[in-house]
C-alpha cells in the first residue's frame, strides 16, 4: 500500500514538471510587459534638434496720424464753435489729398480747467473751456504724409501726436519668412550630420514660435503746440520693417 503512494506521487510530480504536453522544459523568466513598457525589439530612435529662422524686410504701406484741434475760451459755446471750424477745415483739407471718410476717426473732449492766481497760486474762481478734437488720419499714399500733415496744420492742427508706419496685413511676409525658417534648420541639420557622419532620416516634430512684427513706429512729429502756423510739407522717411519666423525642428538621424 506504501509503495502504491509512492508510486502515484512519482507520477504527480513527473506530471507537473512536464507539463501539459508531459514534456519538462527549461526557460528563461523575463520581466512582465504592459503598455508602458517598450517591446524589447524596439529602440528609441537617435535624434537631432536644431533651430531656424527666417527674416523678410518689408515697407509699411500705411501711415498713421495724430492731429488735433485744440481751442480755449472761458466761453464754452465759442470754445466749442471755434474749434468745430477749424475741424471741418481740417477734415476737408485732409480728404482733398485723398484721404477716405473711413480713413478719418475723430475723438472729442471738452474740459473745464480752473483759473488760479499766479502769485497765490489759489483758484480765482474763474474758469476755461478746453474743446480737444483728435483725428487719427490713415493714409494709404505714403507720398503724401508729409502733404497731409502741411495742410491739415494750415487748416487749423496745432497740436500733432506723431506719425506711425504699420504693414495693413502681415500675412504675406510672415510666410515668407516661415519658409526660410525651415529651410534654415533644414540646412543647418544637413551641416551638423555631415559633420557627425551620420544621415537625416526624416521629421519627427516641429514646434513654431511665431513670428516676430515691429509694432507700428512713432516717428516723434509732435507738440506743434496752441496756435499752429507754417503749413509747409513734412519730411517723412518711411524706413523699411524685419519680418522674423523662429521654430525647431528635431529630426531622425541614422547611420
């Protein structure tokens, strides 16, 4: 009887040593694999990040302009009337050269100041009207911004905020310059793995920075002050503008 349970325990164990196909075979234990862990065939690739830009120089082809009319009375209606004059004058002054209705935006303030004494330097109770009309003029002829400014200050500006260039739409320049960005970090790529011996494989990602526009410029024209004068043409230099497109680019090397 003893020598029955031996013999079946024999077999039992046979039989889990060997298995399902009642074959005993020896492995190698691997470590568990989910889906953040790589397949062991798999490599992360060999990899070259470089930087690109691209700049354009470009002409603003708008001019903006800051006038005013600027009046004071202790009299708030003639305060009021004599600059609506000088403003209708002006307006027709400026749109004669061409300029658009759309082209003209006007802003309008009327501020009572208070009087003071000049030795106490105390309110005498006395007061001004101050009636300020602000034209923001954009011209589309930039020939003619020096022409605008003479006039429109003969007209009655005496107070002139300054002048400032702008590019209307950028979109055109911007993809000029994004285009020499690429090919600027593929050169430089193609540079740096000659160097290396080693060969570019392809594009792995692409991240872009922007491109960087100058804000419109103040050309400082300004501070004509109460009482105007002159009404000569204005010298304007209008200068030219740097359009710049940065990103990276890293790329797939290889043997």
């Amino acid at each position: 009887m003893n020598r029955k349970w031996i013999l079946l325990g024999t077999v039992a164990a046979v039989m889990l040593l060997a298995g399902c196909s009642g074959t005993a075979t020896a492995t190698t234990p691997t470590a568990p694999c989910n889906v953040t862990c790589p397949s062991p065939t798999q490599s992360n690739p060999r990899t070259l990040s470089v930087n690109g830009a691209g700049t354009v120089k470009v002409a603003p082809d708008i001019a903006l302009m800051y006038m005013s009319v600027i009046t004071k009375d202790p009299d708030v209606s003639k305060a009021w009337d004599g600059n609506n004059a000088k403003a209708t004058a002006v307006i027709a002054a400026v749109e004669g050269l061409g300029v658009k209705t759309e082209d003209i935006r006007s802003d309008f303030t009327v501020v009572q100041q208070d009087k003071y004494d000049p030795i106490t330097n105390q309110p005498t109770g006395e007061v001004d009207y101050v009636v300020t009309h602000t034209l923001t003029v954009t011209a589309r002829d930039l020939t003619k911004v020096g022409d605008i400014l003479g006039a429109a200050q003969a007209a009655g500006v005496n107070s002139v905020g300054g002048v400032s260039f702008a590019l209307e739409d950028p979109t055109q320049a911007i993809s000029q310059a994004r285009t020499l960005a690429v090919a600027d970090a593929r050169s430089r790529a193609d540079e740096i793995a000659k160097g290396l011996g080693v060969k570019i494989v392809r594009v792995l990602t692409i991240n872009e920075y922007g491109a960087s526009v100058p804000m419109p410029a103040d050309k400082g024209y300004s501070g004509l002050g109460m009482g105007g004068g002159g009404g000569s043409s204005v010298p304007i230099q209008v200068g030219t503008w740097e359009v710049t497109y940065t990103l990276s680019v890293i790329f797939e090397i290889g043997d």
